[in-house]
C-alpha cells in the first residue's frame, strides 16, 4: 500500500472507502454518490475514475468485489470495504485535520482582505 501521504492530492479515494464503509455497494452507485463528499460535483465526477481508483483500492486490500447475480439485469459488481482500510482512513483523517489548521490560519489571514459587504 502507498503512504497516505503519497495520495493526499487524491481526495476521492478517503470518500470512496467513506462510502463503503457504510455498505456494500457497486460501483455505479458510488459515482453517483462521491458528490456528497462535499469535493466533488455530480456531473463533472468521471465513471471511469472511480471505477480505476476502486481496482487501484481493491489492488491494497483496502476493498474487495464480489460479484451481485442475483435480482433483475445483468451481474453488478459490488465493493466491500475491508478492515485494512481502517486503518487507511485513520491515516486521511490526520491529513485532513492537518490541511484543516493549515487552512484556518490561511482563512484568518485573507480575512483582512473580504469585500466590506462580507464583513
């Protein structure tokens, strides 16, 4: 597995185990889903993104697949999140809390800058 560090420009990744961590699901649905990270907006999300970052994760055991054959359509593959991507999330978790105080003093010094109306 990569350092978490490596991969902190990479924030659909974290939101992807974040996700799954809730429950299995297939990949369709969790491109569908990623905007509700908050980083991300629906119609500018590429599939194909999402789908090579979940074989890149299922690649470090941070995910497994499973294949749905069961109910109406054709097979789904569908993601489970796997114990080793706790520990993943808890290594994101400290990289975003790092960004987060790096941003505030960042915030704090523009402030002097806001127009008066945003005051």
């Amino acid at each position: 597995m990569k350092d978490t560090e490596e991969r902190s420009h990479n924030l659909l990744e974290p939101c992807l185990l974040l996700l799954l961590s809730e429950k299995p699901t297939h990949g369709y649905d969790l491109a569908r889903k990623v905007a509700e990270c908050g980083f991300f907006e629906r119609e500018k999300i590429d599939a194909g993104t999402v789908y090579r970052t979940l074989r890149q994760l299922e690649k470090e055991g941070l995910v497994r697949s499973l294949w749905e054959t069961e109910g109406p359509g054709p097979a789904k593959r569908v993601y489970e999140f796997t114990p080793k991507a706790v520990e993943a999330l808890a290594g994101w978790a400290d990289i975003v809390e790092e960004i987060v105080q790096r941003l505030k003093g960042f915030h704090q010094q523009l402030a002097k800058f806001r127009r008066p109306a945003e005051r």
